[in-house]
C-alpha cells in the first residue's frame, strides 16, 4: 500500500524509515556508484533529506519499504537548481505550481507495479495540491521504467553519454495519463484515493478546494 509520509513524522515508521534509507544506499552507493553519503547504521540521507520533505512510500506487507521517491516544493531549495542548472543553461524553475521529485528507488525484489503505483501516487499529489508538473533528474535506466508505466517526462536537458547521461525532465498533469498508470498499477481510483484519505486525513477534492 502507499504512504505519504512528511519528514518530521517519519521516525513514526521506524522499520519503513530504516528500510528505505538502506535500499536507497542498496541503488545509489553499491549498485549505481553514485558519490553520495552513507551513515554509519548504513542510511543514505542527504541535506534535502533534513528539508522536511513529503515522501511517497509502498509499504509491504511486512512493513518494510518497497519502493518511494522524495518531493519538495520548487519554491524552496532543490537538487535541480542546486546541482543540475547547467543542464537548463543556468536557469532556476521555481513555481508554486511545480514540484521536484527525487530519491526514485525500488526495494529488493519489488514488482513492477511498484514503480507504477509510485508514479500513480505523483499524479495524486498533482491532483491535489493543483500542481502542473513535477521536476526531476533522472538517468538511462529510468527512461525505461518511465515507458513501460506510460508516464514519459519531457526532457529539457541532458549531459553525458550512455550509462552516464543525466537528464532533466518536467512531468505533466494529464487525466489520461491516470488512467493508464492506474491500470499498470493494477489498482482502482477508490483504492488510491483511499490510502491518500488516510494518509492526509482528508479526500483529494477537498485539498483542491484549499490549495
């Protein structure tokens, strides 16, 4: 099932928590090779990490992370325009209504359906805080993924070659994107909406009404 999850209210997961730090490690340390940072209990964190950001979170069965990805506001400080302007020829994107999204992985042996729900989960998020797109960074392997959910970003720009390219892409909001990613999901419009409910405390019509 999905979970959104703010940062200060994390640790009120504590096995989803540590789960997920140690699967991000698991891809973006040891598989991928990415310079980044691992704590001493073997936690990838970064400083965006500390930003209070909403997190996007497939708990399974057992309670352990799945699969989840990281969103922060464009108004505040983000990976794109802190690290990969260059890509935009130096141009920031801040907008109210534009949010960026990091941190994509998938847990140790997570179907594919898990990649589609995450995405499905980014849709609803779109939905109700009436963004029009979500921002992010992404590499080869994940045009792929994009393709096979049905949600493929327009890329802005990119550097590098083969396994080392990095791109920068914009996701629109499209009902009809909904539609085929729900089906790749394998899940209904009331089962979404549902775990948005709990997560949130209220349905997403009525966040469209306030944001």
């Amino acid at each position: 099932m999905l979970r959104y999850v703010y940062g200060n209210e994390l640790s009120n997961y504590p096995v989803l928590q540590d789960t997920m730090h140690r699967d991000r490690a698991r891809q973006f340390a040891e598989r991928l090779k990415w310079d980044v940072h691992v704590c001493e209990n073997g936690w990838e964190r970064d400083e965006y990490d500390a930003m209070n950001p909403l997190y996007v979170i497939w708990e399974n069965r057992d309670g352990t992370h799945g699969g989840s990805m990281r969103f922060l506001p464009t108004t505040e400080r983000t990976m794109v325009n802190d690290h990969f302007s260059a890509l935009l020829n130096g141009v920031d994107i801040r907008s109210p209504f534009v949010w960026e999204c990091t941190r994509f992985v998938l847990g140790t042996g997570a179907q594919p359906r898990v990649a589609a729900a995450m995405m499905l989960a980014g849709g609803e998020l779109m939905r109700a805080f009436s963004l029009t797109h979500l921002l992010g960074v992404f590499d080869p392997r994940m045009v792929r993924i994009y393709g096979m959910i049905g949600a493929s970003p327009e890329v802005l720009g990119s550097s590098g070659k083969g396994r080392d390219k990095i791109s920068v892409g914009l996701w629109p909001f499209r009902p009809q994107d909904r539609i085929r990613v729900l089906k790749r999901a394998g899940l209904s419009s009331e089962i979404s909406e549902h775990w948005f409910n709990r997560s949130f405390g209220q349905p997403i019509m009525q966040m469209q009404k306030v944001a």
